[in-house]
C-alpha cells in the first residue's frame, strides 16, 4: 500500500470539517484529516488498519493517538472500525470524493466488496450509501447491485 500514488482529490468542507466538531480536540482533528485524506483506501474507502504507520506519519504518542482515535471512533462521524479483522470505512469516502457513480466506479466498488471479510463493515457501507441526502448519479444502480450481496452476508 506504500506505493498508492497520491491523486488530486476535492473534498467538501463538511466532510473536513463538521459542523458538530467545534469541541474536538487538536489531536481528533488532525487524526480525522489524516483517515479522511491520506490512508490508502480502496474504492469504498476502506482498508486494513496500520496503527504503527500511522503514529509514524503523525509523530503521535501511542496514548495520546489511542484517546483521539477512541473519541472519533465513539462519535461515528469519521470512521467505522472492525477490530476482528483489522478494516477501517472512511465513512463518506464515495460521497464525497466522486460526483457521479459510473459503470466503472461502481463495478470496482463490487469488486472491492469481495475483499472485505467484515459483513458488519459492508452492510455499513450500503447503509450509508443509502441514507445520504447528497445527489449522487448512479447511486441508485450501485445500491441495487449491492443489495442482494448485502442480504446474503447479513445472512450468513
């Protein structure tokens, strides 16, 4: 994952900056920036979680990492985190990073949902694609295409 090229992405200042996070401490906001901007995510946002990497990168005490990443875990707002295997949803990644859903987004959006072993992480994924009021072009035929792979997991 170390050799991800960095692209130019735009992102939406709420995405960056919640209303709602006025409180947050200077550590939670610089661990927010760092999840929602420079993890090599996949299509979905989602990836396996390197701790070490990323007390390297932001020079963070493991203590003081460890509070900041337990508050922004607690509030639901930046992140969904399955410790049993290890993967971290950069929630609203898709939202905000893309415009539309085209047939190439969302046929590499399936394909990373094959890679994904927490059926906890993709049935959050569906669910926050679905309950966004922001309007996204095919966000429709990505949830369709979704749907029965979401039921089937929930299932098991």
């Amino acid at each position: 994952m170390d050799n991800v090229p960095m692209t130019t992405t735009t992102y939406d200042n709420d995405y960056l900056w919640p209303q709602e996070d006025s409180a947050a401490t200077n550590n939670e906001l610089l661990v927010r920036l760092y999840l929602r901007t420079r993890l090599a995510v996949n299509s979905l946002g989602c990836c396996v979680f390197d701790e070490q990497k990323v007390l390297e990168d932001l020079h963070l005490t493991p203590e003081a990492f460890d509070e900041a990443f337990s508050a922004l875990e607690k509030s639901g707002q930046v992140f969904k985190y399955v410790r049993e295997t290890n993967e971290l949803l950069v929630k609203d990644h898709v939202i905000s990073t893309n415009k539309s859903i085209n047939k190439k987004l969302r046929l590499a959006i399936l394909e990373d949902l094959n890679q994904i072993k927490s059926s906890e992480l993709m049935e959050y994924f569906y669910k926050n694609i679905k309950g966004s009021t922001k309007h996204l072009r095919g966000k429709t035929a990505l949830l369709k295409a979704m749907k029965k792979r979401v039921k089937e997991n929930a299932l098991n």
